[in-house]
C-alpha cells in the first residue's frame, strides 16, 4: 500500500452528491455578492433607513394655514348680518421644526448605520458558513482518498490470510477501518449538506443547488494582539456608530422638549361685509397659549432619561464588545495552536510513522495489525487537521467582521 500523501487544500473534485447546476462552482466573492443583493434583513434595514427620512421630511413641515366663512348677528334687526372670510396661520416658534428635523436626522444616521450593521452581519454569515462548508467538503475529498487505501488493505489482509500469512482479525479489523472510512465520508455529506443549507439561507437563494465551493482555509496565522484588536473594534464598529447617533438623537430630543414651553402664535385676518350699516370692516386675532400648568416638564424629564440611558447603551456595547473579543480571541488561539502543531508535529510524525510501519510490515518485522492502526491515526490526523483550519478560518473571519454575526436575525431600529 503506498504511503499517501498530505492532501492539497485546492479545488477539491466534486463530490457524488453534490448537483449538477454551477458546474464551474461558487467562490467567497460570488456568494457574497448574492447574499447582498438577496438576503431580505438588508433590504428590510434599508426601508427602515427610508422610513426614517421619510418621517423627517414630515416632522420639519410648517403647519398649513386654514381658510373660513363666518357669519353673525343674522336676523338681528331683520338684516342679513355680518359675512366674511378669514385666513388663519399657525407660526411655530422656538425653532421647533428645525429641532424635530435634527432629532429625527439623527434616526436616519442610526437606521443608515443599522443597515450597514446588517450588511456586516451577512457577510460574515456568509464567511463562516462557507468555511463550515468547504471544511466538510475537504473533509469528505481526504475520506474518499483513504477510502481507497482502506479498501486495497482489505484485500491485502484478505491475500495474506489466503497465504497463511496473516490472521483473521487482521481482516476483521481492515473492515471496521473501512466501515469507519465510509462512516466519515456519511458524516462530511451531511455536515456539508446543512452548511450549505444554512449559507444559501443567508444569502436568500434557498433554490440554489449544492455545488463545489471554490477556495482554500488558509489564512493569517499570525498573532493578534487583544488591545489592539479591540481598539479597532471600537474605532470601526458600526454597531457603536449607530448607538452614537442615538446619543445626538437624545441630546437634541432634549433641546427640543425644552423649547416645547415657547407658546406659538396663532395669527387670523378677516374681512367682511355688514348688511345691516353696508359697511365693509376687517379684523384681525392674534393669540398664543400661556405656559402656567403645562410647561412640558413630564417629556423634559423623560428625554433627560433617554439621554442617559443612551450614554450607558454606548458603554454596555463596549464591554459587550470586549467580552465577545474575548472570546472570539480564545477560539482563535486554541484552532491557532491546533494548526501549528498539526503542521510542525503531528501530521510529519504520524506520516513518518505509518511509512516506516508499511516498511517494517513488508519486512516482517511487524504484523499488518499495527500498519493499519499506524494508517488511522494517519487518516484521523488529516481529519483534525482540517477541522483546526477550518476554525481558524472561521475565527479570522469574525474578529475581521468586527464580531458581527446574525444575518437573519430580526433588525435593530
């Protein structure tokens, strides 16, 4: 049995189950790309973002003026009494339209920033799940490779058996090596199976049939220092921006409830006709309401509250942001480590363990028993290698997402 090689991590072959639309196969970009233009949470963070431009456009809006008849004294002294017409007109005082236009601008820079918080969340969606699945199909391209050698060492064990040169629980055991083989390769279909499901999901092309997923695991190895790290966070973080915005949005909703007490001036102008001197005559009204039991002290409370309370948001988010950081950097040391070690160490010694095994075994120094305990840890060592890359992977991508994860998930206003 020769001695197989470390697997190439590059366009694997198309696996069995896989259909037969996208031949050429799907890369990162491209699904992105889709995921961008189809998944429903972006366009839904969007119309939220056009909602909001929509009521600012309103909330900054002048009153419109009211026009009237009016009539009085009729009959009095058998006349036809007074008659006109007259035009009303409300002036907001206090520059409270240009404050309802600020607080309401400060929602659509938040919504705007939501959308892009969305965006992000999609795309590293996207990145994770596409790793998730493109593990399981390197997974499943070596199981189908040792599925090979697993079989030619059954027949190997069966001959020497034939030969009396081996023993029957050599074949019993080169037959569990195979059912476990294929076991493996039952087990990648199906994990590539819901990681697909999940990656067209997300980009809201559930028709899309599973095809070959072009790309490769590696990535930065390099280390990454946490404070840094996390200071870009916090400097990059859309999720920050948004929460920000509300801050203004609270502060000017607070100069806004104070200018509330400036009373506005309603203004009326008529003119009309008295049938009983046939005289014509105008007049004109001007009132504004006076601000004795309510000057607006209830809504100045509560924006002062919101005031606060967005302030505290912006510090829970950062230390939500440092706890997640945290943790996203512990998985990305450990799969780190993991992959370090597989290629300095593990992986060359158990290669050159099962080489010198086969060696032996054809030498007679050893029975075939041992070569093929040699040839699974080989084989489990690929597998675990992989799965390491794979987290790795994984973990670039979200720290490089700024942590944001949660493409369908319902949006934050």
């Amino acid at each position: 049995i020769e001695l197989q090689g470390a697997p190439e991590y590059g366009t694997p072959e198309v696996p069995s189950f896989i259909g037969e639309s996208n031949d050429d196969g799907l890369t990162l970009e491209s699904l992105e790309q889709l995921a961008l233009q189809n998944n429903p949470s972006i366009r839904q963070a969007s119309a939220a973002a056009s909602q909001a431009a929509g009521i600012r456009t309103q909330v900054g809006l002048k009153p419109n003026p009211s026009i009237g008849y009016f009539g009085e004294e009729i009959g009095n002294d058998s006349a036809a009494g007074l008659h006109g017409a007259f035009v009303s007109q409300t002036f907001v005082r206090g520059d409270k339209l240009a404050w309802n236009r600020t607080v309401i601008g400060h929602d659509v820079q938040a919504a705007r920033w939501q959308a892009e918080v969305q965006r992000f969340r999609v795309r590293n969606d996207i990145r994770i799940q596409f790793y998730e699945a493109l593990g399981a199909q390197k997974r499943l391209e070596i199981a189908r490779q040792f599925r090979e050698v697993a079989e030619k060492g059954v027949e190997i064990s069966e001959e020497l058996v034939r030969i009396k040169e081996g023993a029957r629980p050599d074949v019993l055991q080169s037959e569990v090596q195979l059912s476990e083989v294929e076991l493996s390769i039952q087990q990648a279909e199906y994990d590539f199976t819901a990681a697909w499901n999940e990656l067209v999901a997300v980009a809201g092309t559930p028709e899309l049939a599973p095809t070959t997923l072009i790309g490769d695991l590696d990535g930065p190895t390099s280390d990454r220092d946490i404070e840094g790290t996390y200071a870009q966070l916090v400097a990059e973080s859309p999720v920050l921006a948004a929460a920000f915005a509300k801050v203004r949005r609270a502060r000017a909703n607070l100069q806004r409830q104070r200018a509330q007490p400036i009373p506005n001036l309603n203004a009326q102008i008529g003119a009309g006709y008295d049938d009983g001197t046939g005289d014509e005559f105008a007049n004109v009204q001007l009132s504004v309401p006076i601000p004795v039991h309510n000057a607006n002290q209830g809504n100045i409370r509560a924006a002062y509250a919101e005031y606060c309370a967005a302030t505290q948001n912006v510090n829970r988010l950062k230390m939500q942001m440092r706890r997640d950081l945290a943790q996203a950097m512990r998985g990305f040391q450990i799969a780190q480590a993991s992959v370090r070690q597989y290629e300095t160490s593990i992986l060359p010694k158990v290669g050159e363990t099962l080489e010198l095994m086969q060696k032996a075994q054809e030498a007679g120094e050893f029975d075939f028993l041992r070569v093929l305990i040699a040839r699974r840890a080989y084989f489990d060592a690929n597998l675990k290698y992989v799965v390491a890359k794979t987290q790795l992977a994984q973990a670039n991508a979200k720290i490089d997402g700024l942590l944001l994860t949660g493409g369908l998930d319902p949006v934050s206003y």
